[in-house]
C-alpha cells in the first residue's frame, strides 16, 4: 500500500512540473523582444524630461558658511570629504553628501529647481530651503539606462504580469466543486455579501 501512494505523488509532482513548464513555455514565446522595447520607449519617454540626477550636497546652518565652502571647492578642496566634515545631513554627510540618484519632485522645491538647472559636474551657489543652507554638486545626469542592459528584467516582468493574468482568465473559466464540508463552509463564509 505505501509504494502505491508514493508512486501517486510522483506522477502527480510530474503531471504538475510538466504544466508548469508548458504554462512557463507559452507565456514566454507570447512575449518578445519587441513588447519589452514598447515598455522600455514608454518609460524613456516619460523620463525624457525628468532624467534621474546624482547628487551631493553639503547642508550648514548659516549663509557665510555656505559661501566659505563653496569658495573652498572652487579653490580645489574635495566635495566628498568636505560634506564628509562640514555637512548638518546626517543621513548623507557620511556618504560625502551623497543623495544618490534623485528626479525631479524628490526634494523641497528649491532644492529641486537647482538641481534641474545644473549640468553634470556643476557646483551651486549657496541654496536656502526650511533646512537651512546647501551647496550643491551634480555629479551625473542620465536618462533612462540603454534598452539592452534593461531587456531580461523588463521581458521578466512581462512574463509575470501575462502568467498572472493568464492564471487569473483560466481560473475565471474553471469549474471548481468543493467536496469537502468544512471547507465548503469556510469558503462560504469568506465571500463577501452580495
């Protein structure tokens, strides 16, 4: 009797693995290379005016402060290590001011308008925002990364998004009849009033 059962479960865990594969299968050849390039110029065109900008910055209390640092990169004095030392942002100062990768609406107006303003490698004049005083460095400004080193992850997530829907239309269609009582009643209870 219990090689009997074992044998059940394995073809049953065959049975499954093969529709699995088969599901995975025709999800995959729906997809192609071409439906993940439409997403990829969707989402490059919207970022097309709000590109993604590296930052860094120093935050101090006082103008004159602001300007003195200022002065000192202008001078030749490092960014980083001046963020590093000088810097009231207790989240970046560690990191040598850096906010990473910023877009636009990510920070208080101010802030935000001067950065937009900014090409790669500029440094600001002194900025005042509720915090206090910033001077600013853009280190990088970039679109959106090039369609090839983006392709698997956005044809994954196709994949998934189409598998979940296809999942979702055969489980509308399918006929399912509950034997058990007590889950009957359970599921029963669990459905909303109509």
């Amino acid at each position: 009797g219990q090689g009997n059962n074992f044998d059940s479960k394995v073809a049953y865990y065959k049975r499954r693995a093969l529709r699995d594969t088969f599901f995975e299968r025709k999800v995959r050849e729906a997809i192609t290379d071409a439906d993940a390039k439409v997403l990829y110029d969707k989402q490059a065109e919207l970022m097309k005016d709000n590109p993604q900008i590296r930052v860094r910055h120093i935050l101090v209390e006082k103008e004159e402060d602001a300007k003195e640092i200022k002065e000192k990169i202008v001078h030749g004095a490092d960014f980083a290590k001046l963020a590093a030392e000088k810097s009231k942002d207790p989240g970046s100062a560690p990191k040598g001011g850096d906010l990473g990768y910023l877009q636009k609406g990510q920070t208080v107006k101010a802030f935000d308008e001067t950065i937009f303003k900014l090409k790669a490698g500029d440094i600001s004049d002194p900025v005042k925002t509720e915090f206090g005083w910033h001077v600013i460095k853009v280190e990088d400004k970039r679109a959106l990364p090039p369609f090839d080193s983006l392709k698997e992850r956005i044809i994954a997530t196709l994949i998934q998004e189409k598998a979940q829907k296809t999942s979702e239309e055969l489980r509308g269609k399918a006929k399912i009849e509950i034997q058990d009582a007590d889950l009957k009643k359970a599921l029963e209870k669990k459905k909303p009033a109509q």
